[in-house]
C-alpha cells in the first residue's frame, strides 16, 4: 500500500504540471538502450520528484482517510531516496 500511495503521487504530480502547462522533469529518466548520461540538474529534478511523490501519496491518504502506518511509511520512504540519492552520486540515475 505505501508504495502504491507513492505511485499515485507520481500522478498527482504529473496532473499538476499539466495544468501549469510545462514540465519541469522534462529530462526524465535514463533509458539504457539510449547510452547516453543526463545532466546532474535532471537527476537532481528526479531525486526531487521522487520526495515529492512520497509526500503527495502520504497526503492522498490523508484525504482520502487511509489508515498509513506511518513509521513504515517513512521508513520504506528513507530507503528509496538514499537508494536514489547513491544513484545520483554514481551517475546511473
């Protein structure tokens, strides 16, 4: 469930830029058959949507009244972010 919560703040994110009209992770993410590297603000607006993702899934669950276990919630939310951030550092975001 806390993943799944982080997911639909992805889509939450995604519908908020559409209604801005722009894009600001428009880099997105590295495709390996491309072989080429992204610049390190892109991975940065990666890394940063990723923490923002956790906090809009944890606020849709809120909303909707969604029992988190917060703790949990926090703890699979630490290990993603240093899990991106070790990817970043290594250049393979």
């Amino acid at each position: 469930m806390r993943w799944l919560l982080h997911e639909c703040g992805h889509v939450l994110i995604e519908q908020s830029m559409r209604r801005r009209l722009r894009r600001k992770f428009i880099l997105g993410y590295h495709h390996p058959r491309q072989g080429r590297g992204r610049p390190r603000a892109s991975a940065a607006d990666i890394l940063h949507e990723e923490i923002e993702a956790w906090h809009r899934g944890l606020g849709l669950a809120r909303r909707l009244g969604v029992k988190v276990d917060l703790d949990a919630y926090w703890r699979d939310y630490g290990v993603a972010i240093h899990s991106y951030a070790r990817g970043f550092v290594r250049r393979k975001l």
